[in-house]
C-alpha cells in the first residue's frame, strides 16, 4: 500500500526521521503517516467519461495500484500493486499478511493510522519501507474508508514505488548539509543564500567581517538586515539565480592599516535537486598572503583560487540518482 510529498506536520499527521539503505546508498526520508478528508465528506458531480479508462490513464500516468480490505481483514490488490511487493506477490490475501510486508519499524505507525482512519471514518495516506530482493524500497499508499450506512465495512486506495523521489530528495538534502558545512569551515567570508536571499550557511569569518557575534546571528536573515546589498552585488546574485558565476568587487577596511581594501567576491550558483539554482554561495577572497618566491605564489594562489571554486562549483551542480 502508499502517498505522496512530504509537508508540515499537522492534525492527524505524525512524523519521524529515518535511515534507509536502498540500491547501497544511504539515505534519509522523513516518513509521513495522517488521516484525510474522507471522499464521503464531499458531494461530487458525475463524471464527464467513462470512470474505468480514466482510472487506467491515470495509474500508468502516476505509477499507482489499486488495492482494496473487505474487514475484517481480506486484502485484494490489482496486477500492479501486487508487483510493488515482488514479482511472485499473490493477487489476494490477509491485512496482516499486508502490514507484515512492511519493514518491522513501520508497522506499528501503519496500524495505528489505519486504525484511525476506520475509526474516524477519514482517508489515510503514508510511505512506509518494505524489503524486496534484498532493497528496501519506499512505498507510498493513499486510501478511503468504505462505509455501509454509519459502519466501515472495508478500505480501498492506491500504492506506488516513490524510493527514486526519497532518494532523490534525500541526495538534495545531504548536498545542502555537506555544502553548508563546507562552507562553516572555511577559512575566508563565505556566506550560502538561497532563493529569497535568506542566509542558509555562513563561515566564521563572513560573520565577523560583517560585525557579527557568531554563524548563528546571520542563520534565517535577509541579506539585507546584514549588509549593505549595493547595486553590483544586487547585479551578480540575479545572474546567480539565472545559473551564471560571475565575480564583484567589494570594499572592506584592513585591520592592519586603517585603510580601504577592494576583495573579489565569487557569486556561484547553488542546486540540490532541482532544476534551477536554490541560490547562491559568495566568497570573498582573503587577504594577501606570503610566499618565499614569487614563483611559488603564482602556483599556491592560482592552485588555492582554483581549488576551493571547482570545489564549491562541482559540489553546487544538481544531484543525481543512478
């Protein structure tokens, strides 16, 4: 059995962070059980086509199965549902044979929505793992309660294999971890924003060029209660956002010398999953360093500059699922 994209926590709504091993990549998901709005609350006009070929189109469209529990505890499933639980999966058999195929974990949290559901008398939906030869795969259910007067006589809905979107999502999730830590120890001002110019991610050295007492006083602000946001940074963020590196000029004052410095800060353009960038990552470069040849400087900072850029800009490209 199965449902759909994760969303806040709500009535009737419960969920858990969870470790999952599918296809030898690990990778977390956040698990969503909740009861729905039942199909039986709602008054529905008549279909305008036939119900049987719609249904059909939009179970090869969206990958779904149907499914169906005569209570107390008979379960039927279609062709295709049933292949969701293995190749040799029979057509019919009992609830508890069903719930058993779920990894032991989520047992417990799939009984006790189902258990609501029947008696609240709602839908339901939630993913849940199961096991199939020797992969934990992610299924999503979505279902309804059945009702014969004021009495739940059985449950029917749909399932589907979501385990490449969790993946998928959860790849996202560990690249926006992995770049925001990168960045939190970088020896020079980095700051990471995202698509409302939030600040996501800030090292040490960002936050006190910019006055501030630690990382934690930027994370969650606008950019610009933080700093002054002049036209030419304004100018390279949007080129950013359209998926475009570009590098801006900025004044700082030394603290060697009371004097103004110009740095070259790096506007690269960030993506975890989706299709265009989640924002934006900036480096200001850092001082000047000392070499014991001018030789030697040219390889370290040409080395240096190059490095820490293909870094951040191989680490910003989208993920991918094999």
């Amino acid at each position: 059995m199965a449902p759909g994209d994760a969303e806040p926590a709500g009535p009737g709504r419960r969920c858990g962070i969870i470790s999952v091993v599918a296809g030898g990549s690990m990778f977390e998901h956040q698990l969503v059980s909740e009861t729905l709005p039942s199909l039986q609350e709602r008054g529905w006009g008549p279909s305008i086509n036939a119900p049987e070929p719609m249904l059909r189109l939009l179970e090869r469209k969206t990958g779904f199965g149907q499914f169906r529990v005569d209570l107390p505890g008979t379960v039927q499933w279609s062709p295709e549902a049933a292949r969701l639980h293995g190749p040799d999966h029979p057509l019919a058999g009992s609830l508890e044979e069903a719930v058993l195929a779920y990894v032991a974990a989520d047992r417990t949290r799939i009984v006790d929505t189902i258990r609501a559901a029947i008696q609240t008398r709602k839908g339901f939906r939630f993913t849940a793992r199961t096991e199939i030869g020797g992969r934990i795969r992610v299924l999503e259910v979505i279902g309804d309660v059945r009702l014969d007067g004021d009495v739940v006589t059985g449950l029917f809905g749909f399932s589907r294999d979501v385990s490449a979107r969790v993946e998928s999502e959860a790849l996202a999730l560990s690249r926006a971890r992995l770049i925001r830590r990168l960045v939190e120890d970088m020896p020079v001002p980095i700051v990471v924003l995202d698509r409302a110019l939030r600040v996501v991610g800030c090292s040490s050295d960002w936050a006190r060029a910019h006055g501030l007492p630690d990382r934690a006083a930027a994370l969650n602000r606008p950019l610009g209660r933080l700093v002054e946001v002049t036209r030419e940074i304004t100018a390279a963020i949007i080129e950013g956002l359209n998926g475009r590196t570009t590098h801006v000029g900025l004044w700082f004052h030394s603290g060697e010398a009371p004097r103004q410095v110009r740095r070259s800060c790096a506007v690269i353009p960030w993506q975890c999953g989706a299709d265009e960038p989640s924002g934006v990552i900036m480096v200001i470069g850092g001082g000047e360093p000392s070499f014991a040849s001018a030789q030697i400087a040219d390889q370290a900072l040409g080395r240096t500059a190059h490095s820490l850029l293909k870094t951040l800009e191989t680490l910003s490209r989208p993920a991918t699922v094999p």
